[in-house]
C-alpha cells in the first residue's frame, strides 16, 4: 500500500464499467465512511450523510432510474432502459454522498456544500487506500428530482456524488493534468 503522499500522486477514477468485484467488506465500508467523515465541517453540522448500494439495493435503485427515464423519455428502446436500470450495478457497491445544507445564521450554504465535496473525495481516496477502484460521478438522475424523491431524499438534499467502488479490471490509465504554470499565480508581496 503506497504511502499517502504517493498514493495521492497516483490517484486515478476508474469508470465504473471496468470495475469487477469483490466488493469491499461492511468493515472496509464503515472504515470508509469513517475517514469520508473526518472533513472540515465548520460548526459541525455534518453537511452530509451517505447511502449505501450494494447487493439487491443497486437493482432496486436502478429500476427507480430506468422507471424516470421512460416517464421522460416514453420513446425509449428497451436497450435504453436495460442501461438505465444498470446505471448503479456497474460496480460492485455504490455510495452516494448527500449534501444537506441548509440555511444557517452563521455557516454558509456554499461552506456546507464544499464540506459534502471533500467527504465525497474523502471517501475517493480512502477507497484507493484500502486497495479498491473509486469513481465519483454524477449523471443525470443526480440532479432529477423525482428520482431524488424516489431515493428516499429530503427536499433540501441533493446529490453531492455517486462513488462507485470495485476492483479495476485492468490497471488504470493515466490522463493528461494541466501544468500547474497553467493554474497556479501567486499574490504579489506588494
């Protein structure tokens, strides 16, 4: 297991559809969520929950997905809906980090949102450390309220990311990343 800096430098997504099983235990999850829940949360309101999909729970979810997707799009081919009902099988477990920020008198909304993106990540890269594929990604039933509503989330929730985590089929490969020449200015002293 790469030290933490090196397995930063290293860090890459893996799609989901070239993920495979095992599928982390319920201690590598709870081990997960553990470290996705060690971010900054200024007040500690805990921006953020989790829901897992693994097993029968991914197919239940994905017949909610392929269900909203006829009712937007009745002309669907039933190889449309197959993709659909699949979109939360492709990896062996799926947990999807929600954001529930809410007003506050002293913390704003924008903070609680950034606090659901780094438990997002946070989970990302605790799934690399512990030997598995991670994928964070939103799709179009990320942002659908209907679906949203299906799934069980409050009105003020939303869906901060879907991390699929697995086993990469195949070693990943890596992608370009700016140059920091490209991103990074530095503030005058004066």
């Amino acid at each position: 297991m790469p030290d933490a800096l090196e397995l930063l430098k290293i860090r890459r997504s893996v799609k989901p559809i070239e993920m495979t099983g095992p599928a982390p235990s319920a201690a590598e999850i709870e081990t997960m969520l553990t470290i996705a829940s060690r971010v900054p949360d200024h007040g500690k309101l805990a921006p953020w929950r989790f829901i897992v999909f693994e097993g029968a729970a991914r197919a239940n979810a994905g017949a909610i997905i392929a269900s909203r997707f006829e009712e937007l799009h009745p002309e669907a081919t039933a190889d449309q809906l197959a993709f659909e009902r699949n979109r939360l099988a492709r990896a062996p477990v799926v947990i999807a980090v929600i954001s529930r920020a809410a007003p506050h008198v002293k913390i704003p909304e924008w903070e609680q949102q950034l606090s659901a993106g780094a438990a997002a990540m946070a989970l990302v890269v605790a799934a690399n450390a512990s030997g598995y594929a991670a994928s964070w990604i939103t799709e179009w039933y990320a942002y659908d309220r209907a679906v949203l509503d299906r799934l069980g989330l409050a009105p003020h929730e939303r869906i901060a990311g879907f991390v699929h985590i697995g086993r990469p089929r195949k070693p990943p490969e890596e992608r370009d990343r700016p140059a920091l020449a490209d991103i990074v200015t530095r503030y005058p002293a004066s």
